[in-house]
C-alpha cells in the first residue's frame, strides 16, 4: 500500500498493489506514444515553500502558496510549442503582499519567444538535445523505465475507459539521468543533490482504447539547502517544497498551428548557452 502525503494539501490512498504485473500495459504506452506527433496540454499545480532563514533561528519560516495554471500546445513535426501561463503567490499571513504573474511563451526550432507582464524576451538555445526536452508527454513517459510501477485499476469518464498505473521514482537513478542531461549544475543548483533530496509518487490515466497518456498527477516534495545552491559554508536560507501538480494531454495528432505574434517577429534574440557554466552568452558580447 502507497500513501502519498503533500503537506497543506490532504492525503491520498492510492491502493497500490505491488503484485501486478503490467508490463503489457507498459510496452503499450510506450508505443503508442511513439508515434504522437502533436498534442494540447492543461496544467495545474500548487506549491507550499517553507523559507527557512538558517543565519537567525529564532526567526518563523516564511510559508508560501503558489498556483500556476498553464495552456499549451505542441507540435513535433513542426518543432513549435505555444504555452501561456498565470502564476499566483500568496505569502501566509500576508495577503497583502500577494504578487501575480502572467507568462507567454513560443518555443520555434531553437528561439525562444518569452512575454513576461507584457515584456517581449528573445533567446536562442544552444546545448544537446534541447527540442526533446520540451515534449511534455515524452518527459513524463521517461519515468515509467526508472519507476515502481503498478496498476490501479480502471477509471471511466468523457464515455472513455482509462487504465490508471501508480509510480514511485527511484531519485537516485533520476538524479544521474539528470545530471548526464543537463550536467552536474545547472545555474548553480548541484543537479544531482537536489533530486537525491527529493521525493515524487504519481499516477498515469492511460486511455485503453488507444494506449495514449492522457493524464498525470503529481506529488512531490525537495529541499534546497545551501550546499545544493554550491554555497561552500554556513550560509543563506533553505527551503522545503511540496508539490502537486496535473497534466491533461488530449487533442492528439489534431492540426496545432502556433504562430508568433506579429509584435514578436524579428526581434533579435540573445543566445543561451546551457552547456556553459556561466549559462548565459550575448552574441556579441
């Protein structure tokens, strides 16, 4: 049995049964997925950030509450995704410093196209492997080899039967994929420390007619400590997160068309080299 638990947002019993074997299931997801050459996706999630001043102890943690809700669109054939974004953060006890956020993003080949509260950023990515990382439904599915994995029954809605499967992530072999990914720090953050310290429980709803993951929801909590910011000695703050977050994929290999907004063609875009350590390269510059 797996209880999953997300501090300030309930308990979830998800009846896992260890003793099935869904391989079948597996190497049908896998290869439906295969050939998903576009989709739509809804996210919604919600965070809880404990901010820990290590300096002053007697000094309360500071408790945030984020909401992000996020609608996007991806395009394999065409390498374009479209995302917009509303961010909400609630600091507890004080409402009135509440701070909101709205994000539009364009992502075409290699440029990326960001409008932050109205502000037009241009970026161009340089690093192996960038486009793939930005497959939503193919991120996910990169769970499914390093899980415990185990079915939890069927589910139907929308006229639809879905197979839902529980999984529980092994961090470590995460953390390595990660860093192998990415590299061992990514804008100062130890790669491979912050996922060790982390923990993640989630459940795929699989529709059965197709084998296409079609939902996924997400509990998961991490600490970031100085030493996984690369501080050297006793310094700075921690914080302790807890995450739950849903995906909706649908609308699969439907016509996706995201087109730039005319305000935002032509612009010159700054290039972004995650392979550096500095991280970030001006052309020119």
């Amino acid at each position: 049995m797996c209880i999953i638990t997300c501090a300030g947002m309930g308990k979830v019993d998800y009846g896992l049964d260890e003793g099935q074997d869904i391989s079948s299931y597996k190497s049908m997801l896998l290869s439906s997925s295969a050939e998903l050459s576009s989709y739509r996706f809804i996210m919604d999630m919600e965070m809880m950030m404990d901010r820990v001043d290590l300096l002053n102890q007697m000094e309360p943690p500071q408790n945030i509450f984020i909401r992000t809700l996020a609608l996007g669109a991806f395009n394999q054939s065409s390498k374009s995704m479209k995302m917009v974004m509303a961010q909400l953060a609630v600091p507890a006890d004080d409402e009135s410093n509440s701070s909101a956020m709205t994000l539009e993003e364009y992502i075409l080949n290699d440029s990326v196209y960001i409008k932050v509260d109205g502000n037009w950023t241009a970026l161009r990515l340089r690093g192996e492997d960038l486009w793939a990382q930005q497959d939503q439904a193919r991120e996910q599915l990169e769970l499914l080899n390093h899980s415990e994995i185990a079915l939890l029954g069927t589910e139907s809605r929308d006229g639809q039967s879905y197979l839902r499967i529980g999984l529980v992530p092994d961090m470590q072999t995460y953390a390595r994929l990660a860093e192998e990914q990415v590299g061992p720090s990514l804008g100062g953050l130890n790669v491979s420390q912050f996922y060790r310290n982390s923990s993640m429980d989630m459940v795929y709803w699989i529709r059965e007619k197709d084998g296409l993951l079609a939902k996924t929801e997400m509990f998961m909590t991490f600490n970031l400590t100085p030493e996984s910011l690369g501080a050297t000695a006793p310094s700075g703050e921690e914080m302790h997160l807890a995450v739950h977050s849903i995906f909706h994929f649908l609308d699969f290999n439907q016509p996706v068309s995201n087109l730039l907004p005319p305000e935002a063609r032509g612009m010159e875009a700054m290039e972004l080299d995650l392979t550096s350590p500095a991280m970030i390269k001006v052309e020119g510059a």
